[in-house]
C-alpha cells in the first residue's frame, strides 16, 4: 500500500474544492407558514402592518388615565370608577388582560398586584407615568419594515412572528438532495444475516441522519461493492438526483479502493484534493462532476462524522442560501489531562465536557482508531488542535465545539 504523496491544509482544501464550483442555492419553492419548520427563507418577510397592530396592555389590570394617579400611594390611594363606555373621563377605568385593546383616552395600566377593589370602586396606591405597561403600535415591528431576512433559518420563534403578521405562505429553498452511497465488499445491510468476514454498514445511516439535521434530504443509493463500473454506474444516478454526493469507503490508497477512480470516470473536473492534513478523515476526497460536488469520505465512521463536519455542513449551508454556515456553539474548558496529537496535521480531538467544582473542564475521549464509535457516543465535542501543535497540556484552556449538552 503506497501513502499519500502530499496532505493538503483543510482551508486550503476547503478553498480549493469550493474554487472548482459555482455553487448557487437551490431553487425557491413557497410552503404554508405550518410546514416552515427549519427551513431556510429564500426571500425577505416584510411587514404588512404594524405589530402591535394597536395600543395594547401590557400586562392585566385596569386602565387610567395616568395623570388621575399622580400622587397615589398605598396609604392614600386614587379612587376610580368602573366604566363600561370605550372612553375614559376624569377617574374612570376598566379592567383589561394583556394584549386587549385600550379604550380612548387611556394612558397607563395599573397592574392588578398595585390595586384593590373596595366598596365596588377601584383603589390605586401606584403613581403611573403615560405608557407605563402599554405596547404601543409597531412597537415591535413597523409597516414596511423586514422582519425576518432571507438567508434565515426558521425556528419557533421566526413562525411566531410570521404568523402574527399574518402571513400564512413563505418562500423558502428547496431541501438540498444528498445522494449517499456505501462502498465496500464486506458491508451488510442491517437485518440480514452476517456472513464470515461481514459487517453491518453503518454510515449510510449516520449520514442520513447528519443531513436530515442539517436541512437536507437524504437519498439512499444502498451499498456497492468493489468494482469501478459498478461504482461508475451508481455515481452517475447519484450525481443525476442529488445536488450533493457523499460516498463512503474506498478512498484510501490500497488496491480495493475504487471510488476515485469511479469519479474520474463520469468527468471533469473529477477528484480535485485527495488527502488532507487532518485527523481522522485524512482520505477523504473532493471532487466535482459539472457542478456537482462529491465528498468521498473514508469508511471509518467516526472519520466520515468527522469529514461530513469540516466539508459538508458549509456546503449544506451554501445550498440553502444561509448567511452563515452554522458554526457548532463553543465553549472554553479546561483539559482534564495531557494529550498527544499528530504533528503536521490538524486534529479533531473528541472530549466530555462537564461541570467540576464550578468550572467547565475537558475530558480527552482515548481512541486507538478512527473505527471506535465510542468516542462519539461518549463525547460531547471536539477541539481543533493546530497542525503546528503535538498535543495539548493538562490544564490548557480549550475551545471546545459542542455537538451534544454538557453534563452535570
């Protein structure tokens, strides 16, 4: 098995891969406002009215007219009247919940905990200055004003504006399609009985699942073994379907591994990097065919999760029209204890961060092999130690890219 003749730099293999397309966001389509869930807005939510659409309380009480409080204080109260009329004279009010409308002249809310009912007249022991615990309209948001810009991706709380605004359609990007395919004589489907020698893929599944998290749909293309016409032919239906390929398996530099070969095949500009200064994942290839961008990522599961990390998401990213890629949140902790990295290449070390005594510290999750699940399942992020770097020290303060929550 011969090596890699040259590792080339992840940014530069980012910059690289990304050079050789012209990659565009994938085309509009409109949905109803209740299908819009973490999709990605393609074009600006601009209001068509004002948000409040009027003077609204703020909070449940009794409107007044603040200047009929001025004064009050608990020992010596304002008295109001109860009015059921829609404007307020001299020491009338009305009772209101938050967000009902207010009658005219009203310019205050006394809040319930600062009143009291006595003798079928209200007591006010609070002064209130004009507006206090009134939203005014388009206090939150103008006419005309954007409310959500495109390039978005829709959370909870961006439908809830959508919909006070009442818009019940968006346009939003289509789903990216992501063909993934595994490749590899000695791959099984999951349920079917193991043969000597045989194990269950795995990565189809994983990167099924990292692409449904990421806005995309997955398109299963199953396993292919070890034959570059076979793997040939698979290429071809997937680069067809899907605006993104992903492979894994076969991209190391032993004699089954096929796959660049296979993409050469189908034509240019074909594998623009292969091997990469980064570990694990160091196989992983980059190509293009046309337009359409391949990850070939290398078998090892926990090298392909890695490769999916630093190359996919960005371009998953891209072809949403998001404004930025997503970054994982961060965290600074401390290293629990020293660990050796390889010199030369960057790494991606997997740690458990978790609470002790008050600070945030950094377990270094042991592997011998980029094979070891494990170090996945008993992560919660991973730090980006340098090329320049052959380890990091116990007590080293860390930036730490969270995947997972932090344990108690």
């Amino acid at each position: 098995m011969k090596g890699f003749q040259k590792l080339t730099p992840v940014e530069d293999a980012q910059l690289a891969f990304l050079n050789n397309l012209n990659l565009q966001p994938t085309p509009k389509t409109t949905i109803h406002t209740t299908e819009a869930l973490n999709r990605v807005l393609a074009e600006d939510i601009v209001a068509k009215t004002d948000l409040p659409r009027f003077d609204r309380a703020a909070v449940d009480g009794y409107v007044v007219r603040a200047e009929d409080t001025f004064g009050a204080t608990q020992y010596k109260p304002c008295i109001f009247q109860y009015t059921k009329e829609d404007t307020l004279t001299q020491n009338q009010t009305k009772q209101v919940w938050t967000g009902n409308s207010l009658p005219k002249n009203a310019s205050a809310v006394a809040m319930l905990e600062d009143t009291e009912t006595a003798k079928a007249k209200l007591e006010v022991w609070t002064p209130l200055t004009p507006g206090e615990n009134i939203s005014k309209r388009g206090e939150d948001i103008l006419e005309g004003q954007t409310a959500i810009q495109a390039g978005t991706r829709l959370k909870p709380h961006h439908l809830g504006l959508v919909a006070a605004l009442g818009e019940t359609q968006v346009k939003v990007h289509e789903k990216p399609k992501v063909a993934i395919i595994a490749t590899g004589n000695e791959l099984a489907e999951l349920g079917t009985r193991l043969q000597e020698n045989q194990i269950y893929d795995t990565n189809r599944l994983v990167l099924s699942g990292l692409c449904w998290e990421n806005g995309a749909e997955p398109l299963d293309l199953g396993i292919v073994k070890d034959s570059v016409n076979d793997i040939t032919e698979r290429l071809r239906v997937a680069v067809e379907k899907a605006d993104l390929t992903l492979t894994s398996g076969g991209t190391s530099v032993g004699g089954a591994d096929l796959v660049p070969d296979a993409v050469n095949n189908l034509g240019k500009p074909g594998i623009i990097i292969h091997g990469i200064a980064m570990r694990p994942a160091m196989p992983t290839a980059l190509a293009a065919i046309g337009n359409k961008p391949l990850i070939i990522l290398p078998g090892n599961p926990v090298a392909a999760i890695i490769g999916f990390e630093v190359f996919a998401r960005p371009l998953l990213a891209r072809l949403q029209g998001l404004k930025q890629a997503e970054p994982r949140p961060t965290v600074k902790a401390e290293m629990t204890r020293r660990t050796a990295t390889t010199l030369g290449r960057k790494n991606y070390l997997r740690v458990h961060v978790r609470y002790k005594n008050g600070r945030l510290c950094a377990e270094p999750i042991s592997a011998k092999g980029s094979s070891m699940f494990s170090t996945m399942t008993r992560s919660n992020g991973y730090v980006i130690v340098p090329e320049d770097r052959e380890g990091l020290e116990k007590g080293e303060i860390v930036q730490v890219h969270m995947f997972d929550t932090i344990s108690e």
